[in-house]
C-alpha cells in the first residue's frame, strides 16, 4: 500500500498517521515535486509572439546585427 509524505530534517515523515510495525521492510519511490512556478507557467515566448514571428520582410542580410543603425543612424558594426 503505498504512502505520501515528505522529508524533513533528513527523515521521511508521512502526511497521515501511518501504523508499521518495527522492523517492516518498506521500499521508497522518490519522485519530483512540482514547485508553484512550474505549475503556473504561462505562455512561452514562442507561442506569445507566433502571430509575428517571420511576417518581417525585405530586410538587410545584416538586420539582426545592426538594428540600431537600420532604426536608430548609429554607426554599423
């Protein structure tokens, strides 16, 4: 029958009251936890800006290294 619980302090302690007695072999099973940020992860990058992505157009070979010279005059690199 298996048991939910966690660690703490170096030693297993289970959610609910749980009556083994001495020396019962047990097997543990350790498995991930998810963390509240894994959980409520939006959207990644790529599926926020799939409306865009690739649209742009006629644009210099050197775009994506100058950009600020092509909007802003600074000088090329």
């Amino acid at each position: 029958m298996p048991y939910k619980g966690h660690v703490k302090d170096g030693v297993i302690v289970f959610d609910e009251p749980v009556d083994l007695c001495d020396g019962a072999e047990v097997l543990v099973d350790i498995r991930p936890v998810q963390s509240n940020t894994d959980v409520e992860r939006g959207p990644s990058f790529r599926e926020r800006y799939a409306a865009v992505i690739g649209k742009a157009q006629d644009l210099p070979e050197d775009a994506s290294y100058n950009h600020d010279h092509y909007l802003y005059g600074s000088p090329k690199r």
